[in-house]
C-alpha cells in the first residue's frame, strides 16, 4: 500500500467527558454573583473578534468553530463536577444547583468555518442569559483562538506552495489533544493530509506517513533498511535519504526498489539545492515519476524559497502548530448588548485605551467588486447598504433555542470549511497573498443603521 493511501476511518467517536471544566474559575463567581444579583437571566449578546491581526498579516482564517459545536453538546455538569466545585468551595449551593439543571437553550451565530476574518469582523455571537453565556466564554476562546492561528498560518503556507501539497506532521511538537486540533485547522486551510491518525479517525482526514532515521539506523545497513521497507510496503513507498549520505542513498534506494520507487524524502540541509540534485539523478536512473517530498522546520517563507525548486510535496511541523510565529489569533469575548428591565436591547462596550470594543448586535457582510472582495461592512444592529452593491453575507445559524447544526461538525464539517476556505481565498485581492508585511487586505468599515 502506497504511504499515500488513506487510512479508513473505521470505529465510532470515542467517549467524551463532560467539557464544563475547560473553564476559568471566574467565569462560575461570576455566575454567582449574577444570580444573587437578579442579573444572571438577563438576555445578553457575547461575541467573539479580534482588534488586530498577528503584526504583519493581511488576513486571518476562522477555525475551531466545529469543536467549538461538539464540546458545547458535552457542556454539562455531572456529579464529578459538581462534587468537585461543591468540595473545593469555588461556588455556593445555588450556584450549584443552577449548574446541575444547565443545558444551552441560546443561539449561536457566527462566520462559517474557514472563512476569512478582519480586524472587528464579528466571528461568533452567542445570544443567551448572561449566565449561560458568560460560562462558555473559555471553551470558545480556547478553540478559536488556537485552531484560527494554525489555520491562518497553514493557509499562507498552502497559498504559496500552489498545487504542490501540505502535510501537517506537528503532533509531536505540540500537546497531544492539540495536536488533533491542529490536524483539522490544517486541513481546513488547504493542507492535503496529516500524520496524525486520531485527527484521521475522528474526522476523516487522509493521514500519511514515511519512515524516520531510527528505522534505517536499528538496520546494519542503508541497503537493509530500504530492502525491508520496500519489502513490506511496496515500491511505491517513500525512502528518507539523508540518514548517512543523499547521493549513496539514493543510488541504493534506486537499486532496491527500480525506477517505480514512490518518493524519496529530505529532511536536512540545503533543500533547494539538494532536491535539484535528488531530481537530475532520478531523471538519469529512469526514476521520472518519484516524488521528492522535503521536510526540516518550514514555514511559508521556506516554501515560498522553494518554489523553484524540484519538489513535488511539503511535510510541515513545528511552525503550522505553533501558528507560525503568532501562536494565538489573540481573539476576545466580549459582552456588547443586553437587554434591559423593559425588555430593550442595551448597546454596552468596554473603552479602555487599547482594549475598547464596538457594541451592539452586529450583522456582517463582504462587499464584491465583480469578483474580488473589497470592505467587510458590518453593520449596528443591521447592515443597510444601497442596492447596487454587491454583497455576501458572512454569519450562519450554529446553534438555534439551544440546538446544534451538527452539519458543521465531524468530517462533513471539516469539508464544509475546507471549501468556503477555498471559496473565500478566491475573493481575495492579490495583495492578500504577499507574504511582505502589510495592512489587511480589505478595510473593516462599521455602519449604525
């Protein structure tokens, strides 16, 4: 079977505890003090943005939304969580007792997954009591925040590697539930597969993988390494090169496996260079059709210096999981509305230098000029805009009186947010894709309706 070939995913979702806990101590004093307020049920408006990008970005990319969905289905406060905030005293027993009956009745809206983002673009609103709201605010956070930074970088890394693909290969530099998380992002923003095979179970993803140096150094030789490799795998394997010498192993790679060998990998020194070098030799034993996949700590920049270079595939690690560079997407949560004792929506928003925020209710949208994106208008508490401009509305229902639209989670949700990523790289104008530093590619303008 060729290293390439997809897993099946076979198997049903593993067991999931209760995600109430993946929270922040204040989040459940404040509910508390809301409830011996009489505040704790008033209707309120909680949302989700960002007041800038990652310093010289042009544009960021929504992900995590999906398990954002799937976390807040298993948001319930068990006995094991309610023993343990009752024996650690961090609420009272009203506070406890309103926790035990808490299932999510409010309603979730927001950018679809893999969509692009500006600086103030509204990615999730979530309309509910103050207490039902405020307590998701770490959760969603949490998810937005990671998932949307490796997202972001992994669609500037797919953007510049062209037809050419990207394969996440992070896992190992980062926690191991994370790893999954980034797995999917990945894929959102236009990576081809992962190696991460838990990311492949729960979510479809095509996973893949090679060989690493220990396997050809516990062999007492390079021969006996590839002879076995090919033996078990077939020749349409991918052999890793630079254990000892490139050129000797290639030779012998060649050798063992004939001119039908799948792929060859480099995983160190000059890549551009060697990859030039790994190609003629190929070419001259009768090995056209062998890809050269490189790996080693790349980023877009390194893609980018590769584009003219033989390569047929990327194996990104380090940098995509760590957002490369901006390991956040820095997004806030904040409340921008409540209603008021006569039922009236009340516009609230913070002010302090640096940190302000816009309130009220938002509805968003991105204006086209032919094909191209040109503003991202978003309007207070609606968007009114003349009627010869064209415009494509930008949130979608997640959740409804409390029901999710599970169409946005699991494998169909990741597809879904792998095309309006795709459909959403095409608006944009060409200056969305320099990797030079720059301000976003489109204005963020707010309009009071």
């Amino acid at each position: 079977m060729s290293d390439l070939t997809p897993a099946s995913p076979r198997g049903s979702a593993p067991f999931r505890p209760s995600t109430a806990l993946l929270t922040d101590h204040y989040e459940l004093t404040m509910l508390q003090a809301t409830l011996d307020s009489g505040r704790a049920e008033r209707r309120s408006i909680f949302e989700a943005f960002g007041r800038r990008l990652p310093a010289g970005r042009r544009y960021g990319i929504v992900a995590g939304t999906g398990r954002i969905l799937e976390m807040l289905a298993d948001f319930t406060f068990t006995s094991e969580e309610l023993t343990f905030l009752e024996s650690t005293k961090v609420v009272d027993s009203m506070t406890l007792d309103w926790l035990a009956d808490f299932r999510f009745s409010g309603d979730i809206r927001g950018y679809a997954e893999g969509e692009v983002y500006f600086p103030g673009s509204p990615l999730l609103s979530v309309e509910a009591t103050f207490a039902e709201a405020v307590v998701l605010e770490t959760m969603i956070l949490s998810a937005l925040n990671y998932d949307s930074a490796v997202a972001s970088a992994a669609s500037r890394m797919s953007r510049v590697a062209g037809s050419r693909p990207c394969v996440d290969m992070g896992s190992r530099r980062t926690h191991e539930q994370s790893a999954v998380a980034a797995a999917r992002a990945t894929v959102v923003a236009g990576f081809a597969s992962t190696s991460n095979l838990e990311a492949g179970r729960r979510y479809g993803l095509t996973t893949v993988g090679t060989a690493a140096h220990s396997f050809t150094l516990i062999h007492d030789s390079e021969r006996e390494a590839f002879e076995a490799q090919v033996r078990s795998l077939g020749s349409d394997t991918i052999l890793l090169l630079d254990t000892y010498d490139v050129d000797e192993a290639l030779t012998t790679a060649i050798e063992v496996a004939g001119t039908e060998l799948g792929g060859v990998r480099l995983d160190s020194g000059d890549l551009g260079i060697q990859a030039a070098e790994v190609r003629e030799k190929l070419d001259a034993l009768g090995a056209i059709n062998t890809r050269i996949t490189v790996t080693s700590d790349l980023d877009e920049y390194a893609i980018a210096g590769l584009a003219a270079a033989p390569v047929d595939a990327y194996g990104v690690g380090t940098r995509v999981v760590t957002g490369s560079g901006a390991p956040t997407a820095s997004l806030v949560y904040k409340l921008v509305a409540h209603s008021d004792d006569a039922g009236e929506w009340v516009s609230v928003q913070k002010k302090a230098t640096g940190k302000s925020s816009t309130g009220g209710m938002k509805e968003a949208a991105r204006i086209i000029d032919g094909t191209i994106a040109v503003e991202e208008a978003i309007g207070i508490p609606r968007l009114e805009l003349p009627d010869d401009l064209q415009a494509r509305p930008l949130q979608v229902p997640l959740v409804t009186d409390g029901e999710i639209d599970h169409s946005y989670t699991g494998p169909e949700g990741v597809q879904r947010a792998r095309e309006r990523h795709a459909a959403s790289m095409a608006e944009l104008p060409r200056t969305a894709h320099r990797l030079q530093a720059g301000e976003p590619a489109i204005p963020t303008v707010f309009y009071s309706a």
